[in-house]
C-alpha cells in the first residue's frame, strides 16, 4: 500500500465479494434448444459475447443456475486457459450458465465495474498469471482467487474511478479498432495497384506521353500470351533433408517466401550436395520461386523474387523455381503478375484441393495466362509499384508503431488507476478501511438475525 491515498485500503477478494464461485466442472450434454452455457472464450473485450456457445437444456441449466445464480452486475473473470478476461453482467442480460472455466464474483465492498477493471490493471494480471497451476491448461482455484489481494479505494471514489476509465477506455478501444481497419485497407490498396499494373491502367498517362494510345481492350504493344512463353527453365526444389548445421548449402524454404516478393533470410536451413545438383538448382539474381504444395491454400503460388543476396543458395521441394527470359519479360514484372488479384484467383482455383494439401503443377504454371507489355512499359510498372508499395510499407510500420503503443496504453491507464493517480480524492469520502469495517458489522449482525431465526422456527416446530 505504500504510495496509496491515505483513504485507500488493502483487502482480500473474499472480504470483498459476498459470492466466489466457477462454473460447471462437468458441463452437461449439449441440447439442441434450452439456455446458453459460456465459457472462457464467451468473456473478452470486457463484454460476454454468445457466439459459439454450448447450448443446455432448460432442466440442466436449473441445476446449474441453482449452483452459480448468476445476477445483473456480477463479474465475470476467465480463471481456466486465458486467465483474467473479466466482464460484467449487464442488467438486461439473458440468463446463462457457466462452464469452470470462468468465475462469478458478486461484490458488496465494491462497484462491480471498479472491481473488473482492478483485476484487468496490470499488477493483479501479474499475480493471477503467476499463481495458475496445472500442467495441460493452466488455472486458478477458487481458493487462491478468494485471498488475492486488491487495492481498494472509497466507494464514492470507485465510481469516480470507473466512471473515468469507461470514457477513456472506450476512447482506446475506437482507436485500436480503427487501427486494426488498416491493414485489411492497405491489402486492398496493395491489390488495387497489382490490378492496375497488369490492365495497363497505371501507366496509361505514360503511355499517352510516349505517344502510345490504348484501353485495356486494345493495348498498343501488349501480348497476350502465357507464363511458359516467358521462361527458359521451370525446376522443382530438393528432396533432400536439410537441418541448421552451420556448414553446407543454404537452402529456401516456404518460411522464406515472404509478402510482397520479398525473400527474407530467417530461419535458415542447410545441406551438402554434390556438384551436379547444385549445378541445377543454384538460384541467379532474377530467378522466381514460386511454392507449389502448401495446406494453405492462400500460400500456393506465393512468389519470392530472388537478388543477389541469395545467388548460388539452392531451394527445397516444395518450392518451384522460375527461370525468366529477360529479353521479353523483366522478372519485376513476372512477379507482379503471379501476384495480380485475377492471378491468384486462378492460381487457388487450380490447385484447390479436397485431401488437405493444395498443389499447382509445372505444367499448370506454365498454362498461366499473361498480358505483356514492352519492355520499357514493364520496367515503368515495375518501378511504380515499388514505390507505392514503398509508401504502403511506410504507412504499415507506422499503424504498426501506433498500434503497439495503443496496447501498451490500456495497462499504462489502468496502473494510474489504481495507484490513486486518475481521479482527485474527495476527503468527504468515507475511507475504504471503514467502509470494510461496517459491512463486516452489519454481515455479523444478519449472522445473528438468521440464527435467531432459525431457533424460533426450531421452538414452533417443537411446539
């Protein structure tokens, strides 16, 4: 407590909930119709979401609610897998049932939207993680959850707190959400130029300034032909197994394949070879690999254009490589039409498959349909869409720097939170240590009511 307000105090979560108890640790058979059971993936986002929920029947969900009781304002707490989560029942909330893997706690000494937010703030999202056990998925048991520890600011003062942090968390929240829009805006931008490029669009006012008319029906000096028109030499990777020995041949793999062309030098494989396969497979500057075989089928037809940087590395089996004839096409542009949305449908199409490994062919690849332009064209569109995927990588590396820093924010408002830090002290408050006190007096009393209660009821009967 040191460093807390002085009307701040410090107590157990059994001092300060009436009602600490898990859902179901044998959830009963799922029924077609009846009430919805949640479980720890229903509580993120500090909201309880009903998509893909168990559904019980309404006797099983009676037993159940008769165990948990589940209320408006109650918190919720994920304590099985990803711990932490929390939510508060809101009042108009349709009755549910809970599996273990989620907590109800029923605060008296707090408001519940104080109480969810202290357990999301960064110091109890430590000693919840740290005190989970088990081996398969980790938990909290409901014993060590009744003696964690919280900081406990007056009543009137919670609210002031929580009040503050459902403002300017939501504020977070429309931020990150709208963070989160902009990759799925810049596929579309990236998707959008690979379209115009290989239409002729995006170079149609440098076709008009070098006196050259066209549409995309009617391009003058393009070609329509094919991907095998294009290359000298098309050869699948090697079998052989590679490993991270520090010697032998550098060998590309799949994970090398990265976005944009690009072919990154992470996680790197080698092997030994004899001369004559290294003669065949050895990579040039200019060369294409293409994956040929993945589950995914988004990752088939995925193309990497190779530099200088990995001239002489030789390539695994599930890649094919393309050698290009640079006298009619510029290995730039071959990749940027492998990209083109209207490739790659064709592309997934082609090697869709049902047994769980989609595949394209050489021959498949070779039948790829190509509408080419002159060289000189070429060379234009290659540099333009360089630069405005320049410009799109720019503006990812910043959404990405702003959205690390939104994330970091929320536990950073939280902190401030609950060091007394977000809202003024009001000394008029009553103090959170006497605020304890006098609930504890007044929950001895109706001990006492009740069993005086019960002993009237005890002497009528004997009566």
């Amino acid at each position: 407590m040191s460093g807390l307000p002085a009307s701040w105090t410090r107590a157990s979560l059994a001092m300060l909930c009436e009602r600490i108890v898990d859902g179901s640790h044998n959830p009963p058979k799922p029924s077609a119709t009846g009430r919805p059971m949640l479980s720890a993936r229903n509580v993120h986002s500090r909201k309880i979401h009903f998509e893909e929920m168990r559904v019980i029947s309404e006797e099983d969900f009676v037993q159940e609610h008769a165990r948990t009781g589940i209320q408006p304002r109650d918190v919720l707490l994920t304590i099985v897998g990803t711990i932490g989560r929390t939510a508060v029942v809101p009042v108009d909330s349709v009755p549910f049932a809970l599996q273990r893997s989620v907590a109800v706690l029923r605060a008296t000494a707090c408001d519940p939207r104080y109480l969810a937010y202290n357990l999301e703030s960064p110091t109890i999202q430590t000693v919840l993680a740290d005190g989970a056990k088990g081996t398969a998925q980790k938990g909290i048991y409901l014993k060590a959850l009744s003696q964690l520890e919280l900081d406990i600011a007056p009543f009137a003062e919670q609210k002031r707190i929580a009040d503050k942090l459902d403002t300017v968390l939501a504020r977070v929240d429309a931020c990150r959400e709208r963070l989160d829009r902009v990759p799925g805006i810049l596929s579309r931008y990236r998707a959008s130029v690979l379209a115009a490029a290989t239409s002729g669009n995006l170079t149609k006012d440098w076709r008009e300034t070098m006196g050259r008319a066209g549409s995309y029906a009617n391009l003058e000096g393009w070609a329509s032909t094919t991907i095998g028109a294009v290359i000298i030499d098309l050869r699948y990777g090697t079998s052989k197994k590679c490993d991270y020995a520090s010697s032998g041949t550098h060998v590309l793999r799949i994970p090398n394949i990265a976005d944009h062309g690009k072919i990154i030098h992470d996680d790197m494989k080698s092997a030994h070879f004899d001369a004559n396969e290294a003669a065949k497979l050895a990579l040039r500057a200019g060369d294409i690999l293409i994956v040929r075989s993945n589950g995914s089928v988004e990752l088939v037809g995925k193309a990497g254009l190779v530099t200088e940087h990995e001239e002489g590395m030789l390539f695994a089996g599930y890649l094919m490589r393309l050698r290009m004839n640079q006298e009619l096409i510029l290995p730039a542009f071959a990749r940027i039409c492998l990209a083109s949305p209207e490739q790659r449908q064709r592309i997934e199409l082609t090697s869709r498959s049902t047994s769980g490994v989609n595949n394209i062919n050489s021959d498949e690849v070779r039948a790829l349909p190509l509408l080419l332009p002159p060289l000189d064209e070429q060379v234009e569109i290659a540099g333009r869409v360089e630069k405005l995927f320049a410009f799109a990588d720019r503006v990812e590396a910043r959404i990405e720097q702003a959205r690390l820093s939104v994330v970091r924010l929320s536990p950073a408002i939280l902190a401030k939170a609950f060091r007394g830090e977000l809202v003024p002290q009001d000394p008029s408050d009553e103090p959170a240590a006497d605020l304890l006190k006098r609930l504890e007096k007044q929950s001895l009393g109706e001990g006492k009511a009740t069993k005086r209660a019960r002993a009237k009821r005890a002497e009528s009967v004997a009566v």
